[in-house]
C-alpha cells in the first residue's frame, strides 16, 4: 500500500492534523507543518487561535524548512507507521496520490463541504484540486492562492539608482548589470532546490509564454521539454546565477528576502508569502518595497495550500477535522489569515478592501488570467505535477543553477530525466 508514499520526493509542504468539531467544543489537534519564519508564524496563530476559541486543543508539530523536504520525511514515517497526522498541507496532484494509497477515505470532511457548498465559494480549478475519490468528494481544504511568479525589490536601493521595476527580462539583466558594478548584489537566491525550481519556472513562464509552459511543464510534451525554447530558458537561468551572490548555498527563502529589506540585495524572485515577512517588519508597499510579477504575457503560477485529512479513529478527532476544515474554510478566516501570510482568499466572496496594493494586483490578475488562458499551475510548489515528476524536473534544473553545465545538455537532460520518470 505504501510503495508510492515511500517514493514521495521534496515537494510536500506539509501542515496540520487536528480534532474537534462544529457540533461540539473540545478535542486535540495534531499539526505537522514548516510555516516557522515570521510572517508564517503570525499567519498560523490565526488558525490556532480560532480553533482554541472553539474549544479545541492544538499539538503544534513544526518542521523547519520553507520547501517542506524535512516536513514530508516526518509525515512519511507518521504514514508507514500506521499513524498520520490528523491533517497535513498538501498541494495539487500530491492529495490525489495519498488517496490512491487508500489513506485519506472516508472523506469526513466532504459533509461538511456539502453543507456549506464550497463548490459555491471556489473557482472550479480550486475546487478540483480538494477533492478525491474521483474528483467527487472533498477531503481537503484551501486556505489560500499564492502566487509564485513575483519580483520583490528594494524601492530605496532601485530609486538611488535610477532604476524601475522591470517589465522584460532584458530590462532586469542590464538593471542587475548596472546593480552589480555598483557593489549591490542584484539578485538574493537561496540554493535550494525548490527555490531555484522556483525560478526557473517563472523564468520558463516568461521566456517561453503560457502555452509552452503548459505542454513542457504541466503535459510533459518532449518535443517541449527538449526545444530551443528551453534552451533559451536556460541560458537565461545562467544569467540570473551570475547576479546572485557567494553565501547563496544552503541559504533559507526568508533570509533571502531579509537582504531584499535591509538593502543588502536589490530583487528577489518569490512566491507571495514573501509579503508577509515585509509585512511583519512594518513595510509597505510602493513605499518601502515594489512588488511586480515576473515579466510573462498576462501568465499568473499559482499555489494554493491546503490541508488533507487522512483516515483517522476516534469521534474525538473526526470531529475535530469537521471543526478544522469549515474554521479554514470561513470568511473571516481567509481575510485574516491571508493578510498575514501574503496571499490572497481561496474564497471568492471575501472583499479585497482591506488588502494591500500586491494583493489587489494579484487578484485582478489571477482573474484576468483565467480568462486568457494564464492561470497556470506551479510545478515548483506541487501543483502541477505528480511528486515524481517534479522531482526530475528539479534535480535537473538545480543541476545546471549550480554548476557550468551547458544550457543545451540541460536541456537534453531535462527530457531524459522526465522519460525515466514515467
């Protein structure tokens, strides 16, 4: 039963078991998640805090390491050992997979999604991704959208060097040019490996347009994989590696985004949840910091995090995941929380009003893009494909990023690897 889990590779983010539930006070949660940095932190309390006010207790398991690599070995062994989390965040294909091992059903959680017709309050695309059993039942919960594809820079460092945020990638190599003979470091990376898959699939988002991502990235089509496009992509991953500095090795995403605030670094290319550390610092917006999506043709990589609920025992906890996933699934809930963490509400009926100006932007986009055919799933962060899948495009890719390994040959590499992974 457990073959699969047991190949399940890096790309878990991983979050929360938990009990409880509407119909009664009381209970214990299990929560095994990696939301440790600052903004994170303060993101989660609001969800700990609301499950304490309704009488909950919250076992709080915090697995340190923005990409979920540690997160996903603790869950794994919880599984194998007969004895998984209550809940845990879980992305994309990867709920689908947990599902084929026969670990997630019966679905206690689907009532309650009926009850409050959540088919109601998501985009179908959002919607999809929570359900098992075919697509027909719900067995996860969203608690946001995040959006990888973003640039985050300091306004100060660009203003005293008379730059603007980039609107092609052109733009951003002869600013980074210009930011590199000034003795700033032009790009702040953390090397690892979903950070640098973080931004080779914006980079593959913007060189290549909407359409090639969709077949090289989410269909997997060779022809794809292995064209001259890529190549391209590549050879403009080279440039970035040239704009990042010597202590990128090893470096954590929230360290890296802590040299974009202190001026130390001048851009960073980061998900959303990058906001919520600018945020818990005090920073805002157009005044301290820019924010601008990574140059594409209206394409928008999105992630949503969600929590699945594994087949548990005892009314106490199933309960308790009825009561966690209609909390998470509140109106209240996804205002509060996304404003700390960054994102945007999975739901579509919260209001923006209180939102900043990223957010807004976001939100507009993501409509605009679903409507052009940009909304697109991020591979990077589990949404678009299977884990080992992924797992092959990233090995290759944080191959080339880390050493002089030629554009074309990863390239060729990059179809080989997604070949043996089929």
């Amino acid at each position: 039963m457990y073959k699969n889990i047991l190949k399940l590779s890096a790309g878990l983010l991983l979050a929360a078991g938990m009990t409880a539930g509407p119909a009664m006070a009381g209970g214990e949660a299990e929560v095994l998640h990696w939301w440790t940095s600052g903004g994170e932190a303060k993101a989660l309390k609001v969800l700990k805090d609301d499950f304490a006010k309704n009488g909950g207790t919250w076992k709080d398991m915090p697995v340190a390491g923005g990409g979920g690599d540690a997160a996903m070995v603790t869950l794994k062994a919880r599984i194998v050992s007969g004895d998984p989390p209550t809940a845990a965040q879980i992305k994309g294909p990867t709920i689908q997979e947990y599902d084929d091992e026969g670990v997630v059903g019966p679905y206690n959680i689907h009532a309650v999604a009926s009850a409050e017709n959540w088919d109601a309050l998501l985009s179908p695309q959002v919607a999809n991704h929570m359900k098992c059993d075919g697509f027909t039942k719900y067995c996860a919960a969203p608690v946001n959208i995040h959006r990888i594809d973003w640039f985050w820079a300091n306004k100060k460092v660009l203003d005293a060097n008379g730059l603007k945020m980039p609107t092609s990638w052109d733009e951003f190599n002869a600013a980074a040019k210009k930011l590199k003979a000034a003795g700033i470091i032009p790009l702040a990376h953390g090397g690892q490996p979903w950070q640098d898959a973080t931004v080779f699939e914006a980079v593959a988002l913007g060189i290549g347009g909407n359409e090639f991502y969709q077949k090289a990235i989410v269909d997997l089509d060779m022809n794809a994989l292995g064209s001259s496009t890529m190549v391209k992509v590549f050879d403009q991953m080279r440039i970035l590696q040239g704009f990042t500095d010597e202590g990128m090795p090893g470096r954590d995403w929230n360290v890296a985004t802590g040299m974009v605030m202190n001026g130390k670094a001048a851009f960073q290319i980061m998900g959303d949840w990058a906001k919520g550390e600018f945020a818990n610092a005090g920073l805002k917006p157009g005044e301290d910091y820019y924010c601008l999506p990574t140059p594409s043709n209206h394409g928008y990589l999105y992630n949503v995090d969600s929590f699945i609920f594994f087949s548990v025992k005892g009314k106490n906890k199933i309960e308790g995941q009825k009561l966690l996933a209609s909390l998470m699934m509140g109106k209240n809930f996804q205002k509060v929380f996304n404003l700390y963490k960054g994102s945007i509400p999975a739901r579509l009926d919260v209001p923006m009003d209180e939102f900043d100006l990223c957010a807004k932007g976001s939100a507009a986009d993501l409509n605009y893009s679903a409507m052009t055919g940009g909304l697109l799933p991020s591979f990077a962060h589990g949404m678009a494909l299977k884990l080992a899948q992924k797992g092959a495009i990233q090995d290759v890719v944080t191959e080339h990023f880390n050493s002089d390994m030629s554009s074309q040959e990863a390239a060729s590499r990059l179809v080989r690897a997604v070949k043996d992974s089929l």
